[in-house]
C-alpha cells in the first residue's frame, strides 16, 4: 500500500512515471488561477460529455498521483470530482453533497494538486456520509472515514471556489502564499 501525504501519493517513482506526472500536472490549474476560487454549477444532463469529462479526470489524478481531483481543477465549473477511496480504486460524485459528518474533527497536513510544494494543517470531520451521483446519474453514497472522509471535504471546497489555504491557520498559510509567490530570478 502506498503512504498519501496531503493529498498526493508517496512512493517511489521512476524518470518516466515522474515525466507523465508532470504532463498531468501541467494540465490542472494553479494557484492563483481565477477558476479554482469559482463555485462550480449542479450537472444536469449526465451525457458522453460527462462520462469524458470523468475519464479525462480520472486518469490525470492517477497520472499526477493525487487522491482527488475536482472538476474546477481543470478548468471546468461543474459539480463533479473523482477520488481515491482505496488504492486502484476511484470513484466519482456528481453534484455531491455531505449528508452527515461526525462532531469528532483531526487536524492533519494537506496538500493539493493546484497548489504544488505545499502541506498545511487543516482541521476536518473524522467521518462523513456523502451522497450524489455517479457519471451514469445512478444514485451513490459513501459512508467514508479518516483520510478518505478528508479527501472529499478537500474535493467539495474546491466546486465552492475554497481552498485548504482558507482553512489554515494565519500561520501556515503566510509560510504557504510565500512557497506559491512567483520569484524573480536575475541571472
């Protein structure tokens, strides 16, 4: 099994797996891209776009390593994300929304795939329930905990145009904008 740190898998990786993952990261937004602070709109029609859409996440989540990946990560402002319950696994909410969640929370380290180099403490439920759709317009929901609970809470902030960096404290997040702020380099 592989060790997830923030929101991207740990494990060791060869030139070629390292050269794919930095194709696929150069296909999702960034920080400060406008869209990723964009609320994203309900799906309504669950058609081949949709199902494309998914694929087309699915495999640059799995490409970048991540855990979770959000439509507005690529650009699109749509209620859908895949995730990674387990590993090999993924699985995608349409229109998702967090039915219950636990009065137990954790703090823990985050990262994301839009913000790169950086893991900031965030406190979260230990437990949720979230239920939407699936790419299909089937009904599904996942009773999920620890650190797959964290995953979708992460993802759902994102289709409200949030970030882990709002959920920090003042702290970690001026150490954070400070590892994002562009530098000039004089050469």
């Amino acid at each position: 099994m592989t060790e997830v740190e923030g929101q991207v898998r740990v494990e060791p990786i060869d030139a070629e797996r390292e050269a794919r993952r930095q194709l696929a990261l150069a296909q999702i937004r960034q920080y400060p891209d406008p869209v990723l602070r964009m609320q994203a709109k309900p799906v309504v029609e669950f058609d081949e776009d949709l199902r494309r859409l998914v694929e087309r996440m699915s495999a640059l989540m799995i490409e970048a390593r991540g855990v979770g990946l959000a439509a507005t990560q690529v650009g699109i402002l749509r209620r859908v994300f895949v995730f990674s319950p387990e590993d090999d696994e993924v699985a995608t909410l349409v229109n998702p929304v967090i039915t219950a969640r636990s009065d137990e929370v954790e703090l823990d380290d985050e990262g994301c795939l839009s913000l790169q180099g950086v893991l900031v403490p965030v406190e979260r439920a230990v437990t949720v329930r979230i239920e939407g759709k699936d790419e299909q317009g089937n009904d599904v929901a996942y009773d999920l905990e620890g650190y797959a609970a964290r995953t979708v809470q992460h993802e759902l902030d994102h289709l409200d145009g949030a970030l882990m960096i709002d959920r920090t404290t003042p702290e970690a997040r001026r150490e954070a904008l400070g590892t994002l702020r562009p530098r000039v380099v004089i050469g």
